[in-house]
C-alpha cells in the first residue's frame, strides 16, 4: 500500500484466528494485507453484477409467484432441500 489509513479494529476470536493462520502460514505478509483483500472482495462482490440470465429467471419466478403466492415453498422446505444437497455433495 502506498498510503494508508490506519483503522483500529475489533474481531471475534475467531475471525482473529483466521487472520493471523493467514499470515502464520505465508499466504499474507501482515495482518493488514489480510484485512485489506477481505474489504477488496467485499467490494468486488459489491459491483459485479447479476448475470442477465439469472436476472430474467428470477424476474420471471417471481412474477410467478406474485400472481400465486399460495404457490411457494415454505422456507423450512427450502432450508431442508439445501441441506440434503449440502449432505450429498459433501458425502
């Protein structure tokens, strides 16, 4: 960094764990390299855009839904979907 501010921050224990793994294994030089590309995806992922297709999808069930909203999947029916797959993937 060519100039900086310098900011005094609060973690969990866990956050400041993985922080100093980071850079006790060699993958970052400081503390503050840690943090800094931490903010620089955050903001990446701030910008990049929705992929249209995906925009138009989600439009589109949308919609669907509006129109009939008796029609959804209850979030705990989501919940549990997600988590089977999560199980399947992982077995």
């Amino acid at each position: 960094m060519d100039s900086s501010t310098r900011f005094e921050i609060d973690l969990p224990p866990d956050l400041a764990d993985a922080v100093r793994e980071r850079v006790s294994t060699g993958r970052y030089a400081s503390e503050s390299e840690v943090i800094a590309d931490g903010i620089s995806r955050l903001v990446e992922e701030d910008n990049y855009p929705l992929d249209p297709a995906v925009a138009a999808e989600l439009a589109r069930r949308y919609d669907e839904w509006m129109a009939n909203p008796t029609g959804g999947i209850p979030i705990e029916e989501v919940r549990a979907r997600l988590e089977e797959k999560r199980r399947s993937a992982a077995a």
